[in-house]
C-alpha cells in the first residue's frame, strides 16, 4: 500500500524512523518530504511535489498535535483537506486538532503502530 506522511517539517527524523516501518512492512511511502527532496526546491515546486505525493498514496496518515497546542496548521492540513477532496483514505494519528479530524470515514489512533495495524487489516 502506499503511505503518505503528513506531519510539521520540524518531525522530518521521527517521519524517516516512520519511512523505514513502513517499508519494513511492505509499504510504499509517497512523502518525498520526508527525505529532504524539498531542500533545492522553491516553495511552489516543494508544495506542488507535495501534492503529487499525496495523489499517489493510497492512504495519508496524519500526525497531530495534542489540542490547544500553540503550533497549529501548517501544510499538513493543507495535505489533509487535498486527501478529502480526492477521497483518499485518512488515519489521524493523535489528538483531535482540527475540526476536519471529526468528519465521517476518519480513522483516529493514538499511535503509529496502532495506524499500522489498520492498514494491516485493510490487506486481510
């Protein structure tokens, strides 16, 4: 299955420990962000990229922060109103961040680990 990671940029290395489980696994992950493929880009080319990645996966897998944090938004959510919009299969893995996490055929988990076992019962 391929996997998109939607996470703030400032979790790039526990994203790449993320990459890893997936593809140990048998995933594919999509976010290129996560490897840094962004660095030479300009914003436009790095958001559009984005996009693309996202387009590609079978599923996004957002990573939120707890509730009233002080580090909202970001493109993260940019990514998760795009993966509504296509009708792309959505896990939140935290808190309950953005009123858009409450909609119908959300899946919320604590965990990644928890988020993996979903996508394991999804091949079953």
């Amino acid at each position: 299955m391929k996997v998109y990671l939607a996470a703030m940029y400032s979790l790039m290395t526990s994203m790449q420990f993320y990459h890893a489980r997936l593809r140990n696994v048998g995933h594919e992950p999509t976010s290129r962000w996560v490897d840094g493929d962004e660095e030479d880009m300009s914003q436009a080319e790095a958001a559009a990229m984005d996009l693309i990645d996202v387009e590609r996966a079978d599923v996004l897998i957002l990573f939120t922060n707890q509730k009233g944090t002080m580090f909202k938004g970001g493109g993260r959510f940019v990514e998760l109103g795009y993966a509504i919009a296509i009708d792309k299969r959505i896990i939140v893995v935290g808190d309950y961040e953005n009123v858009f996490i409450h909609l119908p055929g959300i899946e919320r988990v604590d965990t990644f680990t928890q988020a993996l076992r979903l996508l394991k019962d999804e091949e079953n």
